[in-house]
C-alpha cells in the first residue's frame, strides 16, 4: 500500500503561482514574437522587456517551490 504524502498549504500555493506565471510568460513570449511581424498590441522592446522580466520571476518561483538542500 503506497503512503501518501503530504503537501502543505505552501507547496500548493507555489505550484499554483508557477502554473499562472508560466502561462502568462508564454503568452508574452507569443505576444513578443507577433509583435515582430504585425503591428498589433504592444511594441517589441515592451513586449520583450515583460518576457525577460516574467522569465526571472518564473525562474524565481521555481526555485523557491523546490527544496533546500543542506
């Protein structure tokens, strides 16, 4: 019989908060690479700013949500 394992409140809410950035981070990156060929929606160095941003956050967040090691 496996023994199930279990996750706090915080490990949840981390999970959570990684899924929404990674959405959101690959929505820009869409958003950046459309800006290139049409003229819709924001300009490229703004949509490639908010993708380099969301990309340290979400590299952020995945380091925080996993363990420490020591």
């Amino acid at each position: 019989m496996p023994v199930k394992e279990e996750t706090s409140k915080r490990d949840i809410n981390l999970g959570r908060i990684r899924v929404v950035l990674t959405i959101l981070f690959f929505l820009c990156l869409g958003l950046t690479i459309a800006s290139i060929f049409m003229d819709v929606g924001p300009s490229f160095y703004k949509c490639a700013a908010a993708t380099i941003i969301l990309h340290f956050v979400r590299e952020s967040a995945v380091q925080m949500s996993e363990p420490k090691k020591s």
